[in-house]
C-alpha cells in the first residue's frame, strides 16, 4: 500500500467569504485541514499515537475532545452499506467497552451529513457508562476531497454544550490543503 | 536438709551405679549440650554434698582445708563424690569445648558475621545472608521498588529503539539513553513495553485496517467499513476516553499535554506495580472473604513483593498479548491518570480497575510468573526453616555453656576445687593410707591422721594417689589403689613380740583385726586367720608367754586375742573342741600362775578368771562337765572323804567353831556337813578357817545338800573343789561366782 503522506496545514480560512474568526490549520506530511479555532480550547498533538486531539475547556470535572485524523484512505463511502451493517459498529463497541470496564448505553444511527463546504460526514456514535459516568461518543468519517478524514467527539452526558462545538467545528473544517 | 540431700545422694549413686558416668552424655544426643544440664544439676547436688559430709560447716581458708584433710583424711564416700565430681567436671569440660566449637566460639570469643565454616554462628551468618536476600522485608521491598523505574526505563527506551520511525525518535534522544541498559538483556520487558507503545501510539502502525480497502471499496467490500475500522476506531475511543478522564486533573493532562512520550515512560513503570499488584491481590490469592475475584483477598500471595519488576515481567512474557489486549486498555482508561499522577505508589488502586476474560486468567495462571513468585516464598520458607532448626540448636547450645559457666563461677566449687587440690598436695607430699575402721574405709595422709585413727587396720598405698585417681572416677578404693600389705596402727607389747619371731605374722594379725571389723564379719575367713596365727604360734606359745609376762604391763585381753585365739571361745574354740580349750586355759593359768607375787599377777589371775567363768559361749564350747557335782566327783575319785562317826559328830557339834554350824543343819544332813567340815580341817585348815570357808560358801553347801542325799559325800567333794580352786589362786569371789552359776544351770 503506497503510503500518502498528508499535509495539514492549520490557517486562517474563510468559509462562504464570511470570518468566522480564527482557524487552525492542521498539518500532517505535508497535508493540511483547517477547523475553527475555539477560545480556551488546547490542541494535543501525538497523544496515543493521535496527530491531533482538540480539548475543550474544562466542564462539569473533564475536558470534552474531538480528535482528527488522515486515515490515508482514498474512497468514496458507500452509505447504503454502512447503513446496513452498522450493527457491526454496534458489537465493535460492546466488545471495546468490555476492555475499558464500559458498558453501552444507547446507539445513535448512522448518518449522512453535507458540511458547509459540502464535505459528506458520516455519524454513527453510542453513549456508555464508564467509572460511573455517562459518556457521549460520536465517530465521524469525513470524506474530505476524496481522502477518508477521522474525527472522534467525546464528551461526558451533562457537557452537551460541547456538542455544538463539535458540529460547529465538523462543520466548518476545511479540506483546502489536502 | 540432710536427709533430702542424702536422699538425692542416694539416688544419684543407685543411678551413677548402674550406667557408666558417661552414658548422660550417651545416653541420648548431646549434640546441642542436651545433656548438660542434667550433669551440672548432678554437679551441684554432688558438690553440696560433698561440702556438708566432707568438709567442716563452719568456712575455712585453704589452709584449713589442707590442715582439715591432714588430720581427718578422706572417707570412701567422700572419695566417691569427690571422683564422681572430678570424673563429671572433665566430661563437662569436653561439652564446653565441643559445644563452643559447635558454635563458633573459642574461650568466649565467637567468630566475626564474615567467618567461614560449618558451626552454628558461621552457618547461621551464611543463612542469614541468604535469608536477607530472598525474604521480602520493607527494606527489600522498597530497594525493588525503587529499582524498578530504572529497569523498566530501561526496557521502555530499548523497546523505543527496536522501532522504527519517529517513535524511535522520540522515545531514545541522547540524553534518554540509560548506562548499561542493553535491549537484548530484557527481552520480554522489551516485549512488553513495545507491546504498550504500539498499543498507544499503533494509530498508524496497523490499527487502521480502512487502508486495506484501497481504491476498490465496492460491492461486498463495502459492507466490511465498520469492521475495517474497528482497530483505529476502538484506539480513538480508548485513547480520548483516557485523556478525557487525564483532564479531571489539570497537573496530569499538562504533563501528558507537554511530554507524552516521559509520561508514557512512567505509565509503563505503574502497569507493571499494578500488574504485581493486581497479580499478587487477586489472580494468585491465597485465600478470599467470599466469591474468589469478587470479595476481598485476605491472603495476598506471597512472593510478588519482592520479585524484582524485570522478573515480574519476564514471568509474564508468555502472556504478554493478553496483558495488551485485555488489561492496558482498562490500564489507560482507568488508571492512567493514578499512574501518571503516583506512580508505582497508585499500583492498588490501580489494580482493582483490572478485569480479564476466564481464558485470559487461566493464561495468566499458568504463566511463569506465578512459578517465579511461590518459587522465592518456597526459598524463603526453605531457609527460614533451616534457619529456625540452627537457632533452636543454637539456643540449646548457648543455654548449655551458660549453665557450665554457672557451674564453674559456682563460690560452692571453689572450695571443692580447693580440697580437691589439697588432698592432691598431700598424696604427693607423704605416706598415703588406707585405714580400715568400724565406721568406713579412710584414706589417711599418714603423720596427724594416723595418730588420731586408733587401732585399726591400715594398708600403705603403694601407688600415691594422684589427680589421676580422680579423673579415673574408679569410686572403690580397692579398684584404684595397690594396697600394701596390711598392718597394724599400734604395735603392742603381745604383737611385738610375735612379729619377732615372724615378721610375715604381723600381716596375718592385722587381717584377722580387718576381718572382725566388719558388723557381721567373715567367719570362716576369721577361722582360717585364727587358725593360721595359731599354727604358728602355738609352738612357742609359752616361750612368748613368759616373755609377755615378763614385760612390764601385760595386757590380757591381748594375750587372749593374739596369743590364745582359742580362749575366746569362738568358732576356732568349737573347732579344736573342749580339751584343747581346757588343755590352754590350763597353760595359761599356770603360766600367770608362775609369776612373781605381786598386783600384777593379781590383776592377770583375777583377768584370767574372769575370763574363763562360765559364760553362755563358754559353756557352749566347754559344756557343763567341770562344775556339776558329779564331774567334780569323778574328776576327784582320789580324794579322802573322812569318816564321821556318832562319837565325833557328838564332839564335832560341841566344838565351838562347827558346833553352830552343824546344829543348825538338818539332823539327816549334819553327818555331812561334819564331813566337809573335816575334810577342810584335814586339809590343813584349823577348825575356825574351816568354819570360816564353810560359812563362806555356806549357799553353795546347803544348795548340795538339798539335792544330794542324806549322808552324802557331796558336801565334802564341794569342800575339796573349793579347797583345790583356792589353792590354784583363784580368788574366793571368783570360786563363789563359779559355783552360783554352776547351781544355777544345775537348777535350771
């Protein structure tokens, strides 16, 4: 498999030729996206293995985050069959909370939404239960000029404010530089 | 006291007799001084003995003690104690060497921690050693604790350098890389921390399978999405899900936000602790409240505290997949914060977060790590009890010197070590005895003692007595001494002069005196003595006679003793038989007879008399056959009874010297009374004397004329034995007693 080596570039960009404020522009091998950048939000860079992990503010004891990430993949989804066997999705994560000391709670459905930009996002997300806190998670696979980006949204059930902010900035990213 | 004492005496010698003074010791094993404390408890009991029967109770310099034994010498039974002592102090004194050797001890001085060896305290040293380095104590286990970010740094950078690409870049700059850490040394901490770092840092390192689809995402292929995107989307959750919860504390999300990769160093340091922990508390649990994994571990195993962090892991490296798969993510999920924030120090809490399938923990079980922990408790406990056995004989053994240095330092044994010492002296220094008494075998140190002793038996020692005597613990006398032969304390005027025409009799005297010491003596040994003396004697019995007569006191009781054995009316007397007896008694009554007038005589005839009246062993050897009146009669067939007619009866009984005495007879017995009376004037008596002996003996007359017939010579036979009886000089008390108890065994 012949490795794309992505640039991400973090700028000021403006959507629809209005400024909404400040952008990040996040830069990987040489491929870039752009997000919004949120006040008093910090960006983590190669946590885990994760080129970027974006932290809210601290709220209700925890930082909520949104993580992106070039998967490589150049592909176009095939959103009928995502839907279809989104029940994988579903055992994949009872499997994953059972390694966390989790428990799933509830599973949001896959879907399909259109960016600003007019970039496909495709949501599937679950609520769990971990160390007695209830968690929201959301995967989204954004297809990003025909490049596969990934981004996962994690906040605790009570931080639903920060939802907003994740649609916000899913929303508003930019894939000019990839 | 003293009954107790010689009770507890008594005992010890009934023991002592029979088993051999050493079979304490053999007895049972005397290895660890088992046996020393009943030999000193003896000890004791032998010393306060010997103390009270031997020496004076008033206290005394060791002057006196050397005056005391000087002039009162040893008893047999002292010698008993004082050998038994001595023979018990050198037995006591092998164990005190055998047992400081046995220790590691050397007069009081015991090895140093380093010495080398197979005694008590060099093995114990060496144990202890050894014990320190397997027993998990606080100390060791800190040590491993602190030891243990070093080696798992260690295997975390190596793992770091065996990858390729930035990870390696970031985990080994120069200034990481650890002396003497080598990747190869730790292969399966290696395994394990790369195992950690793919599983944190894999997002592009194969999790993320979407890849795999390429540019023929169609069809079938596209029902695959979810399960291609399982790998990296499962490591996105986990990985946001632990810094979510790394954010609740502001101090750890900024150490990971600011250096990942040295966090990750420390996070690797704490899964191991609680890996241990977790190990230790629940997968290995000896013993649980309730539920096994599920109540409360109240037997955590042993062994885990102190198996070093490498060993931990390298036990573990057969399941090092399972640990990745199953325990790191509930690790960075749940506990990464604590370890990040503690360290090994949050190992516990940390633990309890951990939770494996049943297959997981049968892995986890059987793994080597498991042998590797109850491997070092079995060590432990293997050493700890070789360890408890040597203190025990330790204990046993220190306790055994302490009771002989108790003895030792003991004032009581002082004082016996003092008499032992003079008693020493004082064979060296003279004669040395043995004295046979009434009372007991003596030894006695010649000079004061000999004088003070009296007449008894004494046989020289012919081998002086030495401190070996003592240490031989021989308790009889015969048993270690060459006794000489024996001899007489005082020579008398009658033994002198035997001795003079045999030296050898002496010997022989003194044997028979030896022989007659004991309360029931030896009869036939003293016949045979007697009968030897008398062989020898005898035939110049007289010769020697004369010459005791001679000499200026002669004592009778001597001459009977040495000289005329047979007079003393023994079994040598019944053996020789009445005649002999009469034959001797005969010849000594004419030799004393012999003598010159005087008190001296006197004094020998009234002896001689005395001796010879009829007494119960007398009588029994000479019979009754020389007093009754009908033996005198047969032994006096020559004698003249004179014949007393009316006529001279008449003028008999007008004479004023017999006249009162017949008349007051009865008329059938004056005829008789007139006989005796004229037997004793025919005699050469005048009529007064003859009225006077009458008069004298007059008992004895009216007892013979009671029993004899009317007109008897009777009367007159008892005048003519009376008359001859005083002519051979016996004294007229000693005729008169003769006769009474001559008429008593007639009457009775």
């Amino acid at each position: 498999m012949i490795r794309f080596f992505i640039v991400l570039t973090l700028g000021a960009v403006a959507l629809s030729g209005t400024v909404l404020g400040k952008s990040l522009e996040l830069t990987k091998n040489a491929r870039s996206i752009f997000i919004e950048e949120k006040p008093d939000w910090k960006m983590g860079k190669d946590l885990f293995g994760m080129p970027f992990i974006y932290f809210s503010p601290k709220k209700n004891g925890q930082r909520s985050n949104i993580s992106f990430t070039d998967t490589g993949a150049n592909l176009a989804l095939d959103m009928k069959a995502l839907a279809d066997n989104q029940a994988d999705f579903k055992k994949n994560k009872d499997a994953w909370a059972k390694t966390v000391g989790a428990t799933t709670l509830e599973f949001s459905p896959y879907e399909v939404k259109e960016t600003k930009l007019g970039h496909k996002i495709h949501q599937i997300g679950f609520s769990y239960k971990h160390e007695n806190k209830i968690y929201f998670e959301r995967s989204n696979y954004i297809e990003c000029r025909g490049k596969i980006i990934f981004s996962k949204s994690l906040r605790l059930k009570e931080n639903e404010k920060h939802e907003k902010d994740f649609q916000e900035l899913l929303h508003g990213l930019d894939c000019g530089g990839v | 006291m003293k009954q107790l004492l010689a009770l507890s005496l008594a005992f010890i010698l009934t023991i002592t007799s029979l088993m051999p003074l050493s079979a304490i010791a053999q007895s049972t094993s005397c290895e660890n001084g088992e046996c020393v404390q009943q030999m000193v408890d003896r000890l004791n009991d032998l010393t306060a003995v010997y103390k009270q029967q031997c020496l004076p109770k008033k206290e005394l310099t060791d002057k006196e003690i050397v005056e005391y034994h000087e002039k009162n010498g040893l008893t047999e039974q002292c010698w008993k104690y004082i050998t038994e002592i001595t023979h018990l102090e050198a037995e006591l004194q092998k164990h005190q060497t055998k047992l400081e050797t046995h220790l590691g001890c050397e007069n009081g001085e015991c090895k140093g921690p380093d010495s080398l060896g197979d005694d008590l305290n060099s093995q114990l040293n060496a144990l202890g050693k050894v014990e320190q380095g397997l027993s998990c104590n606080e100390t060791k286990k800190q040590e491993i604790k602190n030891k243990c970010g070093d080696d798992l740094k260690c295997a975390f950078v190596s793992s770091g350098m065996g990858m390729v690409g930035y990870i390696a870049e970031k985990f080994v700059p120069a200034s990481e890389k650890i002396p003497g850490c080598h990747m190869g040394d730790d292969s399966c901490a290696t395994q394990l921390a790369t195992g950690l770092i793919k599983s944190v840092y894999s997002f592009f390192e194969g999790a993320w399978d979407l890849l795999k689809a390429g540019g023929k995402y169609a069809g079938k292929k596209a029902g695959k999405f979810w399960k291609w995107v399982k790998g990296g989307d499962d490591h996105a959750s986990t990985s946001q899900l632990a810094m979510a919860k790394a954010s609740e504390d502001e101090g750890v999300f900024d150490m990971l936000m600011k250096d990942f990769t040295g966090t990750m160093s420390k996070l690797f340091e704490g899964l191991v602790a609680a890996l241990k922990e977790w190990m230790k508390n629940d997968i290995f649990c000896e013993k649980w409240s309730a539920v096994p994994h599920f109540s409360k571990c109240e037997a955590p195993a042993a062994g885990f505290d102190c198996i070093s962090c490498k060993g931990l892991v390298n036990g573990m490296c057969a399941i090092t997949g399972i640990i990745i798969a199953e325990v790191v993510p509930a690790f960075l999920t749940g506990g990464m914060a604590t370890a990040a924030k503690h360290g090994v120090n949050g190992a516990g809490k940390i633990a309890k977060l951990f939770s494996v399938s049943a297959k997981a923990m049968e892995a986890i079980k059987a793994s080597r790590v498991g042998r590797v922990a109850l491997g070092a408790a079995t060590k432990v406990d293997d050493v700890i009890k070789v360890t408890k056995g040597l203190k025990i004989a330790k204990a046993a053994v220190e306790a055994a010197l302490k009771a002989i240095k108790a003895y030792l330092m003991n004032p009581a044994r002082k004082v016996l070590k003092t008499s032992l010492t003079a008693l020493t002296e004082l064979t060296k220094k003279g004669s040395v005895f043995l004295a046979e008494t009434k009372t007991g075998k003596i030894i006695v140190f010649g000079g004061k003692a000999l004088k003070t002793t009296g007449k008894i038996v004494i046989y020289p020692i012919d081998n002086p007595m030495t401190a070996w005597a003592f240490k031989a613990g021989e308790r009889s006398f015969e048993k270690i001494f060459k006794l000489g032969a024996p001899k007489l304390v005082k020579a008398s005027a009658v033994t002198s002069a035997i001795t003079k025409i045999d030296p050898a009799l002496e010997s022989t005297l003194a044997k028979i005196e030896s022989a007659k010491i004991p309360a029931k003596p030896d009869a036939r040994k003293l016949l045979n003595l007697e009968e030897d003396l008398l062989a020898k004697v005898s035939p110049k019995r007289v010769g020697l006679l004369d010459d005791i007569l001679a000499s200026e006191k002669p004592n009778f009781d001597e001459i009977i003793k040495h000289l005329y054995p047979e007079l003393q009316y023994g079994p040598l007397s019944s053996k020789l038989g009445a005649a002999k007896v009469l034959e001797a008694e005969k010849e000594l009554l004419e030799e004393i007879s012999k003598m010159a007038n005087g008190p001296v005589k006197d004094e020998l005839l009234k002896r001689f008399q005395m001796h010879v009246k009829s007494g119960q062993a007398r009588n029994k050897i000479m019979g009754k056959l020389q007093i009754r009146p009908e033996d005198a009669y047969a032994g006096m067939k020559d004698v003249v009874v004179p014949e007393i007619k009316g006529p001279t009866l008449a003028k008999m009984m007008s004479d004023k010297n017999y006249g009162e005495i017949i008349i007051k007879a009865p008329v059938e017995r004056r005829r008789s009374t007139a006989k005796a009376l004229k037997l004793l004037e025919n005699s050469g008596q005048s009529p007064s004397e003859a009225a006077a002996t009458f008069q004298k003996f007059e008992k004895n007359f009216n007892h013979v004329l009671d029993k004899a017939p009317a007109d008897s010579d009777s009367a007159a036979m008892l005048a003519e034995y009376i008359k001859r009886q005083r002519k051979a000089g016996v004294a007229d008390e000693v005729i008169g007693t003769k006769l009474d108890d001559a008429f008593k065994e007639v009457c009775n």
